[in-house]
C-alpha cells in the first residue's frame, strides 16, 4: 500500500480519473514516460487479485 503517492501521479499531466471504468480508474495518457507506466503497473498490481474462477478484482 502507498504512503505517498505512486510516481505516475506526481505529474498530473500523465494520468486522469475515468468514473465509468469499474476495473481501473485512473488511466495514462500518451504523454506518460516509460518510468510512470512502471509505476501505474505496479500500483494496479499491489491493488487487485485475481479469484479462483479467474475474475480479476481490483481494490480501492
């Protein structure tokens, strides 16, 4: 879990909330580098699980 906040939302230039996708909020834009990709991978990867019928879920 974060303390602070992942790399990719340090600049808000890279990322934006979008509402209406339950499986992830926020979302890159093209002007992310390769660094803040990484970071958001990481972020979904430490936020969700994938069940036993093979369903990922992600956490808030």
């Amino acid at each position: 879990m974060y303390q602070n906040k992942p790399y990719f939302m340090t600049n808000p230039k890279w990322y934006y909330y979008d509402p209406s996708d339950g499986e992830k909020g926020y979302k890159l834009t093209p002007e992310a580098p390769l660094e803040a990709q990484k970071s958001y991978d990481e972020f979904y990867a430490e936020h969700s699980y994938t069940d036993e019928n093979g369903n990922k879920w992600v956490c808030d």
